[in-house]
C-alpha cells in the first residue's frame, strides 16, 4: 500500500480545519495556509505554479475555466491572453495563498485542484475571475462545493457584458482568438 505523501496529509488536515472552523471563504489573520503556499508563476487564467511546502506544485483553479493560452495544439482562444494577465494581476509572483480542498486532489494531469484566497486580505481568486468576466464557471463533479456561487458570478458578468462576454461570441464554446472576436 502506497504511505500518503507529507502534502497530502497537510492539506487533509488543512481542509478538516476549514470545516471544523465554519468554511467562510475569507482568510483571517493567521489562518491556516497563509504562510505555508506562495506563487511561483502564472501558467495561464486557471493554472498557477505555487509553492507548498518546499515543493513547486502546479494547481488548477476549480470551478472556472479560463479561454486556452498555452494548451498545445490549441489555438490562442478570444480573451485567452487578458485572462492570464489578469490572474497575474490578482496573485503576483511571492503571493502568499491559502489552498482549500474539495473531493478530489488532483485532476488527470497531476495537477493540484484548490479554491485560491489570497492571505493578505482573503480575496477568492477563483470567484473574482468569474466575476470579473475573465473565467465561464466549469463543473466538474465531484468538486462542486462552490459551483452556485460561480455561475451565478459569470450569469451576472454576462449581464453586464464584462470580459469574455463582451469580446468573444461564445465564451463556453472553444474559441479562436483570430476567428472569435465580435
């Protein structure tokens, strides 16, 4: 039997102290995580490299998706460049972060799945994405502790034709950014 590696017995145990202390979606002043993960780069809108323990992880956002900017052999899509810049924008190189868990660890890349807060002042960074119209939500069950939350965050930037609803025809469809602008 393969023995459980030491980040995953600290984001188990992470996890199980959001939920024993309520789950409120904001960091506080010395919550758990707030020192322990910091950002090494943005790969793209929903993809980050963060530091967790020594240890560089790749960590997909759950819950949003963001049009494809370094997927190989995936065109540029509409809006795919302005999502990255904004992710960069909200979580700079040496941010610190918390990472919250949902049912799954990883996805099928190996990639760590987390709900992002920046530590300084609790910003969801998944949620302000959809919000901001830079990310269409993405369901994925069984990761969906927040889902209701993010198509009602993108139902409200489509409204208001906030970012990729403004600019590219069909945000949930794959886009091209050469053939998909208005």
């Amino acid at each position: 039997m393969r023995r459980p590696s030491l980040l995953v017995l600290l984001l188990t145990a992470f996890a199980i102290g959001v939920s024993a202390c309520g789950g409120t979606g904001r960091a506080t002043p010395g919550s758990a995580g707030e020192a322990g993960a910091a950002v090494v780069r943005v790969v793209d809108g929903d993809t980050v490299v963060v530091r967790v323990s020594g240890r560089d992880e790749s960590v997909r956002l759950i819950g949003i998706d963001t049009p494809e900017s370094v997927k190989p052999n995936t065109p540029v899509q509409c809006f795919a460049r302005e999502a990255t810049a904004r992710t960069k924008a909200l979580l700079p190189e040496g941010t610190p972060v918390r990472l919250e868990r949902d049912a799954e660890l990883r996805d099928r890349y190996e990639r760590l799945l987390a709900y992002v807060y920046r530590a300084s002042d609790g910003l969801f960074v998944n949620l302000a994405l959809a919000r901001e119209g830079f990310a269409v939500p993405y369901t994925f069950p069984p990761n969906v502790a927040h889902s209701d939350a993010f198509v009602a965050a993108a139902s409200e930037a489509r409204q208001s034709k906030r970012g990729v609803w403004n600019r590219c025809r069909d945000p949930g469809a794959p886009l091209d950014a050469a053939n998909d602008r208005r």
